[in-house]
C-alpha cells in the first residue's frame, strides 16, 4: 500500500514493550462500510504509561482510540474486527458489555463537552448512575484536585461548568472521566481546541496522572507527543507504521515514513 | 518599511512638509479604484425595498388580527358574564351559557395531552436516538412529514370508523380525544425530533463514555436539554386540538348538551362547535352569544400558549448553558 513500507516488511517487527499491559490490540481492522479505515493493527500499551498516536489526517488514529472503548458502537457502519484484550478479556467478544468497558476505559473528547449542569453534577452523575457507595463531597474534591482545577473552582461547585474556560472546561472533563476511577484514560486530541497556557497545564497534568492511569492520547501536535509521551505509534493511512520508545520514533525512526513525518515533510 | 513608503507618498504629494517629519495632514485617496462598479445607491435602494415589503408583510397580519378581534370585543364582550360560563346552552339566546362547551374542551384537551404527548414525545426518541439509519426509517420519516398535512376533516373519518366503530367507544369523549391525538401526533413527532437533533452530540457521547446506558443518557441529558423546544411543539399542537371542529363534528359530537361529561364515555361537545352552531342560527342574540364564545376561547389559547412560553424560560434557566 505504502511504497518504501512493502519493501522492508520483511525486516519490521512490532515493537514489544514490556508487560504488563493496559491494552492489547492484536490485528485490529476497522472498516467503515467499504472504507478500511485501520489495518492489522498490533499494538501493547503497558501499564501507567502515556502512550501517543500520531500521523496525518485521516490516518485512522481516532478510529483506532475510539474502538478501544467501544465508541464507535455508534458509528453508523463501522465494523471491527481482529481482538483488543483489556484486563485479559477481549473487549469485543459477544458476551462483553460495552457499558462496563467504557466504565473502565474513559475517554476525553476533542471539544470539551461538560454536561449543562453544575461542576459538582458533573463530577457526581457518572459514579451515581454506576453505583458508587463512597463519599460524594469527597470523589468531587479528589477528582477536582487529580486534574488540578480545584483551586479554580473549589467555592463555586454548584455553579454552571459552561461557565468555565475552555481550558477549565476540559480539565473538568479530565475530572469527570478520573472520578470513574477508570483503568485507562482514552484522549481524542485533548488540547486541540485550547490555547498554548491551558495545553501546557493539562500536559503537566498528564504527566501526574499517569502514575495512576493508563492514558492513551491522539495528536497533531508532534511536540505534545514528545514532550509527554512514553511510548509513541504512527499511524500511515490505516496502518501502524512505527511504534516504539517516544525518543526512538522521533530521533532515530526506524521507517523512511516516519522520518519524514517527524520531522515536518508532511503531515 | 511599508510606514516609510505611505508617508513620504503622501507629505510629498500634499506639498506641506513634514514637521521633524511627521506628516501633519494625511492625503486624500479616492476610496474606490476605478475597475469597480459598485452601484451602492442602487443595492441600498433594493435593501430598503425589501425592508418595506418585510413590515408591510407583518402589518398586514396584525391588521388582520386586530379587525377580528375588533368586531369580536365589540359584538361579545357585553355578553361576556358568570352566568355566560355557568349556563348551559339554551333555546333562549339570553340564558344560553357555554358550560357543557367549556367543560368539554377541558376535559378533552386535558386527554388529548395524556394520550399524545407519551406517544408522540416517544416515537420522536426512539426515531431520532434509537432507530438506525435504514430504508424503513426513511419511509416511516416521510410518512410521518406527510400526515402533518392530511386534512383535519380526514382524521374526522378515520374516528369514525377507527374509535366510535370499530373500538366501539361511541360518541364519547374518548373517542374524540383519541381522533385529536391522531391529528396533532404528526406535528409533535417532527418539532419533538427537531429538538432533539439540537442536543449537541458531545453531551450524549460524554455520558455514554462514562458507562452510561442510552436510557440514562437521554432520560439524564438528552431530553432535559431538548425539553423547552419539545414543550414549545406540544402546546404549540394542543392549543391546535382546542381550537379544532371539523373532525369532532365528524365522529358526532353533539352540538347541543345540558350537562357535563362525567366519564371519558360520555357524549360531549367542545367550544368550537358551540360557537358554530350558535353563528349558524338566525337570530342575531345567538351571533352576540357566539362572539361572547369566541372570546372565551381566545383567552384560552392565550393562556394555554403563556404557559408554553413561561415554563420553556423556566426550564432553560434550570439548564445552567
């Protein structure tokens, strides 16, 4: 498909960071109706890392973070198949339930997308409709306080979260998706619609968050991936084309394609 | 650079020179090359045309309204009294009242709401937020657009044979309700699906990512945010079933009654045909008695349609956007 990829197939081998794994994607394709949008991804995400997917538009890296919590259920006509195992289970069995997996997979979105309610609702309706037993005070101080926004917000609970920022606003959603104590943390181009200060504020965030998370993050922003990732994947028109340690793929990329990319050819 | 050049250019050409060379006076250019033509006269000319045709648009509606409402107030409004809403209709045009009339337009607005807002509100979820994008949809959506404009009289007969026959329910005030339900159910459906399609989609993945089911994330997110305009279609619809006649004149209500329907299977009559049958009479008592009806239902619409407005800003508020 890619020339130049074809010809060294022969000598590439997946990367094999070292278990244990958060996410275990083996020979993923994702086809919207008779668009092949992913192709024979293989991917391992070990645990407590962050782990970024870069590569031009249209690559299939949104797909691939949304297929990994089940989001593109609801795409019309999106089709996966090959396994992602999360926790042992292959997420996309008949008998896994999608409800219970986006539980424990979190996502936060492209555009910030808090609910129309108070910052305090925000937090509490995801544990609530799950069942959490704890404190409720407490889960909106810690989760607040994990995404570094309750020194912001800390007086004002009860008022509107659409009257943050846009900054504030994806840090709320950051905050909301932690409250679920989730295994994995799935970002879609988090900081994309956000200016240079709060991208730098939720990249220290991750950072912190990473001790207790797995997060995987989507982005264009090739400096982003560097500066906060472990481990980075590019990803070339559906297909993987080079994953492994952040500073391997953008120092010494393995691939001609990759090179290319990283250092501003295309893309 | 581009500073240097446009001022040398102009306090060379203006002839005073600069003062420790700063210009003093800009030069004036024409605003416009000559390569266009913009005929702004012209286009302002036909801007303001349209604004003329706009008002005269809107005055002319009003102007309408306000001769209706102008012979209505002038002829019914003496005639308007207690005993006018506690009599029952009479064969003397002074003691005739609207009673009967009255009570039955409550009582089968107040059913219509019952039986079309949980039908109507539920096809509109599942069609928008449940249904996938099939053949079959497609078709149920051009159906359901075209039923919106089936004629009201064409309810009347499918009433007829569908309720007071075949369900057997009689002339009854069910069976009138369920004819109006039939009949607004189209516009609820499309202006319930229009408000839903407003809900951004980033509320309904946010709370499907956080483990919620669909019915939790519309029942928590999707309908209170599409609430004030489902509100807006539903009394916008009903206030159409209060004023509606042709299709209760269809299934056979009755246009004279002295008493007040105590059952949902009791015969019935409604404000709008009290009013038609009084106008249809001779006597000129009747035609006073039939504005004096008018007005009555007036008030009512306007009341009906306040409340619409009062608990959409109501409800907007609660949505802290």
């Amino acid at each position: 498909m890619v020339k130049g990829i074809e010809d060294k197939m022969g000598e590439r081998r997946p990367f094999e960071p070292s278990p244990p794994y958060a996410i275990e994607a083996r020979d993923v394709n994702i086809a919207y109706g008779a668009r092949r949008a992913v192709l024979d991804v293989t991917l391992k995400v070990p645990e407590h890392t962050i782990v970024a997917l870069i590569g031009p538009s249209g690559c299939g890296k949104s797909t691939l973070l949304r297929s990994i919590n089940r989001m593109n259920d609801f795409v019309t006509g999106a089709k996966v198949s090959g396994e992602i195992l999360f926790r042992g289970h292959n997420i996309y069995e008949p008998a896994a339930d999608p409800v219970l997996i986006r539980r424990q997979i979190g996502m936060v979105f492209q555009k910030p997308n808090p609910f129309p309610t108070s910052i305090r609702k925000n937090i509490t309706w995801g544990p609530k409709i799950n069942g959490f037993q704890g404190n409720y005070d407490e889960l909106v101080e810690t989760s607040l306080r994990r995404a570094a926004l309750w020194d912001e917000v800390a007086g004002k609970l009860d008022e509107s979260g659409l009257a943050l920022s846009g900054g504030q606003q994806q840090r709320l959603c950051i905050a909301r998706a932690i409250a679920m104590d989730p295994d994995v943390i799935l970002m879609d181009e988090p900081c994309s619609a956000l200016d240079p200060s709060s991208t730098l504020k939720i990249e220290n965030l991750l950072l912190e968050l990473k001790d207790r998370f797995t997060i995987i993050i989507v982005t264009h922003n090739m400096q982003q991936a560097r500066r906060v990732s472990d481990y980075t994947a590019f990803m070339y028109q559906g297909e993987l084309i080079e994953y492994g340690p952040t500073d391997e793929v953008f120092e010494t990329p393995r691939q001609e394609l990759t090179r290319d990319y990283v250092s501003g050819r295309f893309g | 650079m581009m500073t240097d050049y446009e001022l040398t250019q102009g306090s060379a050409s203006i002839g005073s020179p600069p003062i420790n060379g700063v210009a003093t006076q800009s030069r004036q250019v024409p605003l416009e090359s000559r390569q266009w033509r913009p005929r702004r006269t012209r286009r302002k000319y036909v801007g303001y045309m349209f604004l003329l045709l706009t008002l005269a648009a809107t005055l002319l509606g009003v102007a309408a309204l306000y001769v209706l409402l102008e012979s209505v107030i002038s002829q019914g409004w003496a005639r308007l009294s207690w005993d006018f809403i506690s009599n029952f209709p009479s064969r003397i045009a002074s003691r005739a009242g609207i009673k009967a009339a009255l009570f039955g337009s409550i009582y089968l607005t107040g059913l219509v709401a019952v039986i079309a807002i949980p039908v109507g509100v539920g096809a509109a979820v599942y069609l928008e937020e449940f249904a996938a994008d099939t053949k079959w949809r497609r078709v149920i959506d051009i159906n359901i657009a075209n039923l919106a404009g089936v004629p009201s009289i064409v309810y009347g007969m499918l009433g007829l044979m569908l309720f007071v026959r075949i369900c057997a329910f009689g002339h009854s005030l069910l069976a009138g309700a369920c004819t109006m339900s039939l009949l607004i159910l189209p516009v609820i459906i499309v202006t319930a699906r229009e408000a839903l399609k407003t809900v951004p989609n980033g509320v309904r993945l946010a709370a499907l990512g956080l483990g919620a089911t669909k019915w939790q994330t519309i029942r928590a997110h999707v309908l209170p945010t599409a609430l004030p305009g489902i509100l807006t279609g539903v009394i916008l619809s009903l206030s159409r079933a209060v004023g509606e006649t042709a299709p209760l004149l269809m299934i056979g209500a009755l246009s004279y009654m002295a008493f007040v329907p105590e059952s949902p299977m009791d015969d019935f009559t409604v404000l709008p045909i009290q009013i038609f049958n009084w106008s249809s009479r001779p006597q000129d008592e009747f035609r006073v008695a039939a504005a004096a009806g008018i007005l009555v239902l007036l008030a009512i619409l306007l009341t009906v349609n306040s409340c619409a407005i009062f608990m959409r800003m109501r409800f907007q508020r609660k949505m802290q956007w």
